[in-house]
C-alpha cells in the first residue's frame, strides 16, 4: 500500500506564520529531473490545480501533483531551524541517496 507523504505540525505552523492560506496559497512539493544526484525538490507557494493530492490542516494545505506522489510515497515534510538557516525539508524513504545541500536525491 502506497502511504501519501505526511506533513508535521512544525510545517504546517510555518506556512501559518507566512499566511499562505490568508494569501490564497498552499506550499507545493514537487520533484523534478536533475539536480546533481538524479532528481530534485521544488518547494514554492502555488495555487491548488484540480488534480493535486492537498494535505490539510487548520486551512494551511500543502500540495503533491499526482507526477510527483510516487516519488514521495511515505515522505515526511518538516520545516527546519538551523545554524546555517530555515527551510522545508523532506525525509524521503525512497530516496537511495541525496546530495550535501538536501534538495536532490537519486532512488
């Protein structure tokens, strides 16, 4: 069984900090080819498209088109505070291996 990736509460409070959803906006998680191992993570604000998986809470979404969903099968999206900055990251159970700056990853 393919479990849809997971976001933590620690996500989801960021993106209410930002006021995405006050903005009309959702963070959009994507994979695309390249990237110095093979595939890479685009996080951005988007708008929602019809046929995207939304992951919900307290009106915060977060969005996976249905390209990237079995790339991100059983992915944890954390939001991060660390010495050298902040940022979204993904945990993926999928990935075989991933570069030093944490975006691009190889399965």
């Amino acid at each position: 069984m393919n479990l849809p990736p997971k976001v933590t509460d620690r996500a989801f409070a960021r993106l209410s900090e930002i006021g995405a959803a006050a903005q009309g906006q959702a963070l959009r998680v994507a994979v695309e080819g390249g990237g110095c191992s093979g595939f890479q993570y685009e996080i951005k604000l988007d708008a929602p498209e019809d046929d995207d998986l939304i992951l919900e809470k307290d009106g915060e979404r977060v969005l996976v088109d249905q390209i990237s969903l079995p790339f991100l099968t059983g992915a944890v999206i954390d939001f991060t505070e660390e010495l050298i900055g902040a940022r979204f990251t993904i945990d993926n159970p999928n990935a075989t291996s991933s570069c030093g700056c944490g975006t691009s990853f190889a399965m």
